[in-house]
C-alpha cells in the first residue's frame, strides 16, 4: 500500500481522505491528479489488498471509499461489505473502464452509492460531481449520527438525573401525566411513579383551584406563555400540600408537553414531601453498582467520593436553602461532566457519590483532577449569594465485585480527612495500595497492548543466532515490541505480563506471525533463512484454532523446511506433552519447525527428546550464567549428546564471551545467540517496507 502526500492545506480547507482499492496505483494517482486540479484538497490512500484494505478502513478516518469494479473475484462485493460492516453510512464508488446502464444497475445493486470511469476528462468531471454529491451526504449523516447519539446520551442524563433529584417532576399531555419522578410521587405520598402516570393531574389539585390551573395549563399549550409558575394545593394520599410549581413548555418524541417541576428546596408545606426513603434510595444504588459485576471487565473503574469543603460552614453564612441550590447546581455540573459509562448518585448534603470507568485508572485520576481544578475556578450563584467553593475527591479503585460497605468507609474517611486538612485535592484510598498500584499498572499496560494491538503500534526486532560449523543458513529471533500512546518503545519482559493475564497473547502471537510471514515472502529466493517466533501458552492451549488459521494466512505461500519455526518454553512444554507432541507433526506437514525453548532445567529434559519431535532446543540462560562450575557444563554436555542422538540442532543463548564461546564449539553446540554474537535490531516488516 503507498499514500500520495497530503494536498497543503493553504486555504485552511480541510483536507478529504479517500481511500482506493485497485489493482494499478495509476488508478489512484489519476483520481487524486484530477480532484486537486479542480481545486479539492484530497489525500488519497491506495491499496490492492482487501486484508490491508479492512486495516487501513479501520485505523484511518477515511471520508469516501473506491473500487475498481473488474477487480479480480469480484472484490468490490468484499469492499462493499466490509464498508458495510465498519461505516454502514460510508459511501462506496465503484470504478470502472467504461459506462452502461447494465453496469450502473449492478454497481446499485451491490450496494455502491454510483459507477463512474476515469479515463478521459469527461469521466473524471463526472466522478468529480459524484464525489462531491456522496461527500455532502456522508457529512450530513455523520452529523445526523452525532447528534443522534448526543440526543441518547441527553436523554439518558436526564433520566437518570430526574430519577435520582429531590425535585418533583412531571410531565403532562393534554393535562395527562404522561411521565413523573420518584420524588413527585413521594411529594404526593405514593409508592411508586407508575401508579401517578396516565392519570388526569387535575384529580390531584384542590377542587377550588381547579379552575384557575386549567385556565394557566390552557395558556401555556396555547402559546400564551412558554414559562411560569403557580401555586396550588396539590391532594394526595395523606392530605393536601401546598408548593409552588415552576412550568415550562417542552417537547417529548414530538409532542408538545407541560414540565411541571416543584424544587425540593424545603419551600413544600404540609405533610412530608419526601421522604427520607428518597434519600437513602440514591445511596442504596451507589451501593450496588459498586458490588455489581462489570460489564466491562477489561476497562478500569473506580467509586469516588466528591465533597464540597467546608459546607456546613456554607450553610450557616448563607442560609440552608441558598446552599442546597448551589449543591444542586455542583451536582448537575458534574453530571454533565460525566461519560456514557459513568453514574452518579446523591450520597449526603454536601457529597456526590459517583461510579467512573475509563480505559486505565490514570485516566480516572486525571478525570477527577480536572473536576477539583475546574471546580475551584468556578463561582456559584443563587437568587441572593454567591459563594466560591472547592471540591475534594476521593477514588477508590473497584477490582470487581467489591463489597460496597469497607469501599464506601474508606471514601467518607479518605475525603472528609483530606477536606478537613484544606482540601481542594484528589485523594487514592484502597484495601491495599500496594497492591492495587500493582493491579493497576497490569490494567494500564493491558490497555495499551490492546491500543497497540488495535492501531498497529507493535513492532518486531530480530537478534542472529549464529552457527558455530559454517552453515550459510541465516537464523534470527524474533522479538516483540511495543510503542505507547507517547511513542515510548516497551520491550517484552515490560508488557507482555500484563498481555497474558489479559488473556491477549493469542493476539499477539498472531500479529509476529503475520509480520514474520510478511517478511519470509519477500526475500530473494535464492536467500535460506530461519525465523524463531515464541509460542504462548495461550496460543498452545487452542492449537487446532491456531493451524487452521495458519491455513489460512498461508494461502498458497510454500515454505521452505524450517523457514519458520515456533518456540515453546520447556515449562509450558511439560504440561501440554501430548498436545505439543500431536501439533509438532501438524506444523511439519506445513514445513513449520519447533524448537523448545530454556531447556535444560527440567529434571526429565532429556525424556522430552523421545516424545516431541523437534527441530531445535534452545539452552536457558542459566548455562552460560553458571558456566565456570563443572556441573553445569557436564550437564550441558550431556544434554547436547541427547539432542545430536537425536539429530536435533542446539542453540545456546547469553553468550557474551569469546572464550565460552571456543567451549561451546568444543562441546557441541551449534549454534550461539547473544550480545557477542549481534544485538537485536528492529525489523521493518510494514506494507511498504521490510529488511532483515
């Protein structure tokens, strides 16, 4: 695949991706040619390969797809489909050499938004007014998609923030209370909201002022007014309550409606308005989303605590209902602050309880310290004060299904300690932060692999293992790397850990896989060479998925014998005998080799030989550490005999000294691997270029 270079942006136009599937890269640079003279800033992506296609489709942000119609076994269909399957809304060109009606129908048919040739001037200003056509279409459904997904995201706040508030809400349809909250129902003295809806609101207003409400809910579906309020004595399970109703006109899946809403502002006279009942329900669900299994379980999530410093002495300068507006108010900004996967719940007079999930738990903590920066630069209002306030936030992170009481203990403890120490800080509390820290390091580096995985951000690098007897045949290791969000570069032992216990080895075994085969295809073919790839135990424990999907990749590539060879440790080998054994014979029909790796220090390394056949065994490193005793080297010794019997080829790794290395050949061995021998270098193993 090659990219042409992105047309300057001089007119501070932005620029249009197209991404071009063809056989012929002229194909690409002919659209692309044509596009910009007439003036649109286009950056086109050219690729023959529908593998590479579907990677490209789904790491860059392409505007608009091509695809030469007459592309061999029918690829546009597969074009199509994977468009489909990614962007269902991505507009799909097919091209072809010339028109007819026949083929446009065929090209409709099979789901491309037009046909269109290129191969004169007239063509291509065709293609021209149809890009920009599909292009203003593509735009508006993705803003039409966005807004979709804000209006969900809306809805979904507002429900929850409707459910959760002391404010009494209804809403009402020509007089009908079509939906009402929690706390309008306890403001009445039911249980329940469901047993308020579909019933006529008037049934619940004082008869004498009956009148009077029909007359200001009239006004309003009139148009009269779009606000108000009004006073009114509502009826309900234990007597009459009078309160002041605030009323607004709305609208519900179109539909006009009357939002009613009486602040839970203590102004309510008569019988209990809301119940404490209402309260502790808040807390109550904080609770169990704390102890309720993720659904999630790879993504970082943690409670938090968010107290207002020095709320009590809020309340005392400025009176109890001023402060309970501003509460309200600091409870509805963080709110919105919130993700499509976070909650949060009313936890006490001063304090918001919330539920937070991100891909790490540094993003958590960055999200809580960004609410105490904002919050402390922020000033409140209410009708008659204005008060400036803090904020401090305590986080406990979750591992799963916690019990919610120790969690919740150590949240009051942890914020209202750090708050009464001057606060306007973010606070980590847990059972155990040592290891926690640890936990969350594994869950970070987890979500890296997966980022790394996802954007193609792995890398391979190869050491030589050189041959002690003359042999031409080139051997390389392979090893895997890792560049984070920052471009760092991670080696194995750094990230892979955390990859196993994310059960997403399997990934990445298959990823070095591919970039090795990648790599074996385009030497010369007068070139032998061997690759050593590492084989997880996760990789080992689904082999027959593994060799079908070998098939697969291989297609009609034919390897050499021993061109490619697995690596397994001699551990993994011990407890999986008869499963190796049977995927050894499987790989040979494939010309795949295996080699057990850090062998030797089992205490029936020798009795492996007899029942797996392998190709190469590879010496764990402390043979070379504890070279100089005597032991060791008989051992050695002995070992190398075993495997020569056998007609098994040795490798011995670590070695750093010329001197050892004189023993090694001496012994037997045949091949070295080590910093003496050369240090691994990154292989470039990318569509456009490989070395090895």
């Amino acid at each position: 695949m090659s990219e042409t270079p992105a047309l300057a942006k001089a007119t501070g136009e932005t620029s249009t991706t197209l991404l071009i599937v063809s056989t012929r890269e002229g194909v690409a640079g002919r659209v692309e040619s044509s596009m910009r003279n007439a003036g649109h800033p286009v950056h086109a992506i050219w690729t023959s390969d529908l593998q590479e296609f579907e990677k490209t489709l789904r790491r860059t942000p392409a505007d608009l797809v091509m695809c030469e119609k007459d592309m061999p076994r029918a690829a546009h269909t597969s074009v199509i489909a994977i468009c489909k399957q990614i962007y269902p809304d991505m507009p799909v060109i097919l091209l072809a050499s010339e028109l007819s009606v026949p083929n446009t129908l065929a090209a409709l048919t099979a789901g491309a938004a037009d046909l269109c040739a290129h191969d004169d001037a007239a063509a291509l200003r065709h293609l021209e007014l149809v890009v920009n056509r599909e292009l203003g279409k593509f735009k508006n459904l993705r803003s039409l998609r966005h807004m979709q997904k804000r209006f969900v995201d809306f809805q979904a706040r507002h429900q929850h923030i409707s459910a959760t508030t002391s404010d009494a809400m209804a809403s009402l349809q020509e007089g009908i209370l079509a939906n009402v909250n929690l706390a309008f129902a306890h403001l009445l003295h039911y249980d329940s909201p469901h047993e308020l809806v579909e019933q006529p609101l008037i049934d619940f207003i004082a008869v004498d002022q009956r009148a009077r409400v029909k007359e200001k809910l009239r006004d309003l579906s009139n148009g009269k007014h779009s606000t108000g309020s009004l006073e009114l004595d509502f009826i309900g399970r234990r007597g009459k309550v009078s309160a002041t109703a605030k009323l607004f006109i709305g609208n519900d899946n179109g539909q006009s409606v009357i939002e009613l809403l009486v602040p839970g502002d203590g102004s309510v006279k008569g019988a209990l308005a809301v119940p404490p009942a209402a309260g502790r329900s808040s807390r109550t669900r904080f609770a169990e989303v704390i102890q309720a299994k993720p659904d999630n379980e790879r993504a970082a999530r943690s409670a938090m605590l968010a107290h207002i410093d020095g709320f009590d002495a809020l309340e005392r300068r400025i009176g109890y209902v001023q402060a309970l507006e501003i509460k309200m108010e600091i409870a509805r900004r963080l709110h919105t602050c919130l993700g499509p996967h976070d909650q949060s719940f009313a936890f006490s007079a001063g304090e918001e309880s919330l539920l937070v999930q991100r891909d790490s738990y540094r993003e958590i903590e960055q999200f809580a310290e960004a609410m105490v920066k904002q919050f402390s630069a922020q000033l409140f209002q209410t009708d008659r004060h204005e008060a400036h306030v803090t904020l401090t936030i305590a986080i406990h992170p979750l591992a799963g299904a916690d019990a919610p009481d120790p969690v919740i203990a150590k949240l009051v403890d942890g914020v209202r300690q750090a708050s009464a120490k001057g606060g306007d800080r973010v606070v980590i509390v847990s059972a155990n932060p040592q290891g926690q820290q640890a936990e969350q390091d594994m869950v970070q580096r987890a979500a890296m692999v997966r980022r790394a995985l996802e954007f193609n951000r792995l890398k391979v690098a190869y050491q030589s293992i050189a041959s002690l007897e003359g042999d031409e045949r080139r051997l390389f290791e392979l090893m895997v790397r890792m560049v984070d969000d920052a471009g760092k570069e991670w080696q194995a032992a750094e990230f892979l850990p955390a990859a196993v216990q994310a059960k997403l080895m399997k990934l990445v075994d298959r990823w070095v896989i591919k970039r090795t085969l990648l790599a074996i295809t385009r030497r010369a073919a007068d070139e032998a060479a061997t690759f050593f790839v590492k084989l997880s135990e996760d990789s080992l424990t689904q082999a027959d998925a593994l060799v079908e999907w070998l098939k697969t990749e291989l297609g009609s590539i034919t390897l050499r014998n021993d061109e490619l060879v697995f690596q397994i440790q001699e551990v993994i080998v011990q407890d999986h005998v008869g499963k190796i054994a049977a995927l050894s014979a499987r790989l040979r029909e494939m010309n795949i080799g295996l080699t057990i790796d850090h062998f030797g220090i089992g205490s029936s390394s020798a009795q492996l030989l007899e029942k797996i056949p392998v190709t190469f065994v590879k010496f764990h490193a402390s043979f070379i550490q504890g070279f100089a005793e005597p032991n060791v080297q008989k051992r050695l010794t002995e070992l190398v005999e075993a495997s020569r019997q056998r007609s098994i080829k040795t490798i011995v790794s670590h070695v750093e000294d010329a001197h050892v290395m004189a023993r090694l050949w001496q012994i037997g061995v045949n091949y070295i691997q080590g910093f003496h021998v050369q240090e691994p270098e990154v292989l470039q193993v990318s569509s456009e270029q490989v070395r090895a």
